[in-house]
C-alpha cells in the first residue's frame, strides 16, 4: 500500500498524528444523548441478549491484545460483567471450556491475523457467540464475527499499530458503555462516559503538542540497553503495551511490570543504567504508585513518569491531560508512542518496518 505520507517521514509519525481524527471517526454518529449510551448498529445482540452475558473473554494478539486488555477493565469496570483478554494463540491451544453464556470478541486490526480467525472457527464450531473489534471493514475476522465494532482507524501502514490502538480503547469504552446502559451503569455515569469521550480529540492534539519534550527524552533513554515499565491496574497495561512498543521500534528489551509486583523480583535489577517509566494515573491508586517510585529511588533507578501532575519522585514527569479514570488508559498511550517513536528516531532504526516483523501474520 502506498498512501499519501501528507509531509511526514514515516507512516508511523504520521498515524501517531491522525489519531485526533481516527478517534473523532470512532465516536461520530453512535452517541445517544437522549439515553446517555451509545448505538452500535453492528452488534447483532439485543438487550435482552446483552442482559445475559455472564463473562467476556477477549482474544487478540500483540498490540490488540493489549487494547483488549484495556477492554477488560472498561467492560467489568462499566457493565460489571467480569472480563479479561488472553492472547488468542494460548487460548486455541489449551482446549479451554467454552461456556454459551459468554461473550467472546476477537480484536484485530488486519482482521486476518491467522491464530486470532483460528480461535473464532473453533468457538463458533462449538455455538459460542463472537464479536469482532475490527479495524479492516470485510475482513475475513469481521465475516466470521456474529457482529461487532468497527474501530474506523483508516488505513494503518506502519507495521507497530499506533492510531489503532487508541482507536480499539475507544471502540471497547463504547461497547462498555453500551453493555453497562442495559444493565446497571446509571444515566449519570453514562453521561460521565459521553463528556469524557467527548473530550478526547482535543486531548490528544493537546498531548501532542509535547513532542519536542518527549523527542528529547527520547534521545536520553536511547543509551539505555534496557527499560522497565510499571503500572497498576488501569496503568498496567498501558504498560505492557509501551514496553512492547519500545521492543518493536527501537529494539531496546524492555519489559513490563504491575507495579505492585516490584519487591516480587524486578526490584533486584535496579540501577541507574536501568530506567523505569511508570504509568501513574491520578485515580485510587496514585500513593501506591508513588511509593513505587520511592522504591526505585531508594536503589537510585532513573524515572520517566506519565502522569496527570508532576511526580516529584521521578527525574522526569509527561503530564497527561487527565479525563474519567475509566477513560484515562487511552490517553495515557500516547506520549509512550511518541517516546518508542523517537527513540528508534534516535538509534536510525527502520521505522515503518522492523527486522523480523509483518504488519499482520496470516500463518501460524
Ligand atoms: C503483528 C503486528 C502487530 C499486531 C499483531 C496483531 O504482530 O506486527 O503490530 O499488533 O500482528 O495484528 P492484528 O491485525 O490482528 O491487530
């Protein structure tokens, strides 16, 4: 594919840059403000079917994993539905039980990752209901799904997924959304959820209006052979995806940790030639992450932190605009994309297509 690169040097600058838009297109047309929740016409699932989901299992891999994993959380967290996200490939190949009265949704943005179709066949042999988070309209995921959520991203040619992630977070606090509305989130906090959805393009062009600060960072941390990255609960993936970001792009090891597992072993590698990021959202959880920090500072480890106010523990804050705790995981993504950007930037690495890599995997 060969788009248009409107004045970037890479695709992945340029996807980084159009996610104002990309998740504009996300929302455009499915808020209902008269009922505080939102229309999904493709969901093939009615309310009363809705009311009787018992557990969401979501199966994706790499990036859409890790959106699913964001998912998770929205779909327990707004529908109180227990949810979580297993990489599909693990999931196909240990003969897990599959139950009718769970939802199962494949995340993809090829829609044709092949372990990712593969887990979708086998549930729908065994009369499990599917749904598709999609980003490539009429792709064989998004045929083989009963319904889902097109993440209307545009066209992704970087082969790290940037714009689609974000996009795939949105899409899931939709479909969140609109399982919490048929059961018990309140008009309320629907409400909550639409204003916080709302406000997420301008938030986004006002996180990047950062980069030159995030483009120096980035020019630090490429000396280090490398990085942590820790968060709790909402931050934890946010996380896991940054870490993997970084391994990508710039080919620095990086790995990814909660937080609250540090004094579990991760605690014994740190040292000034080890950086630590940490996702240190400004929810219930902000004196635990700072004492985190003080952990790390205590064994003199250097500290990037991505928060909504300044962390005096850390060397150095990304200030993150902060929106709803439930929303906060989708903005707090970006400046590490920046970060993971500008580090391979740095290091001259080849961007849009990194050794070993394929934008999507149609084999096993
Ligand atoms: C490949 C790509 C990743 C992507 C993953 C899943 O590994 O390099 O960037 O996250 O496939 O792709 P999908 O199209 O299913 O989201």
């Amino acid at each position: 594919a060969s788009y248009d690169m409107g004045g970037h040097d890479t695709y992945m600058h340029k996807e980084i840059h159009e996610q104002a838009d990309a998740v504009d297109r996300v929302l455009r047309g499915r808020i209902d403000d008269r009922f505080s929740t939102v229309h999904l016409g493709g969901l093939n699932l009615d309310a009363r079917e809705a009311r009787q989901i018992r557990r969401v299992k979501i199966l994706g891999c790499g990036t859409s994993y890790h959106a699913g994993m964001i998912g998770a959380q929205m779909i327990e967290e707004l529908a109180r539905i227990p949810a979580d996200a297993e990489p599909a490939s693990e999931f196909r190949y240990r003969n897990a039980v599959v139950d009718p009265d769970t939802l199962y949704i494949a995340v993809s943005q090829s829609g044709e990752t092949y372990d990712v179709l593969a887990a979708v066949q086998e549930l729908k042999r065994k009369g499990a209901r599917v749904l598709g988070v999609v980003n490539v309209v009429g792709s064989a995921i998004a045929r083989e799904a009963d319904g889902g959520v097109y993440v209307h991203a545009g066209p992704e040619v970087c082969v790290v997924s940037t714009k689609c992630f974000t996009n795939t977070t949105v899409a899931f606090a939709l479909l969140a959304l609109h399982l919490g509305r048929t059961r018990d989130l309140s008009v309320r906090d629907g409400k909550r959820i639409i204003e916080g959805l709302r406000k997420l393009p301008a938030q986004i062009t006002e996180m990047l209006e950062q980069e030159e600060h995030i483009k120096k960072l980035a020019e630090q941390y490429a000396e280090a052979r490398s990085m942590l990255f820790i968060g709790r609960v909402r931050g934890y993936p946010v996380a896991r995806e940054a870490s993997l970001k970084l391994k990508e792009v710039s080919y620095i090891h990086a790995e990814a940790y909660p937080a609250s597992e540090l004094k579990h072993g991760p605690l014994a590698l740190i040292e000034p030639a080890l950086p630590t990021v940490a996702i240190v959202p400004d929810d219930d959880l902000l004196e635990k992450n700072r004492a985190a920090l003080e952990e790390i500072k205590a064994r003199s480890g250097r500290i990037l932190a991505v928060a909504h106010q300044h962390q005096e523990k850390a060397d150095e804050t990304i200030v993150v605009p902060k929106n709803e705790d439930e929303l906060d995981p989708i903005l707090m993504g970006i400046p590490l994309q920046l970060l993971a950007y500008h580090t391979a930037l740095a290091l001259g690495r080849d961007i849009d297509k990194p050794r070993n890599l394929a934008k999507s995997v149609t084999v096993e």
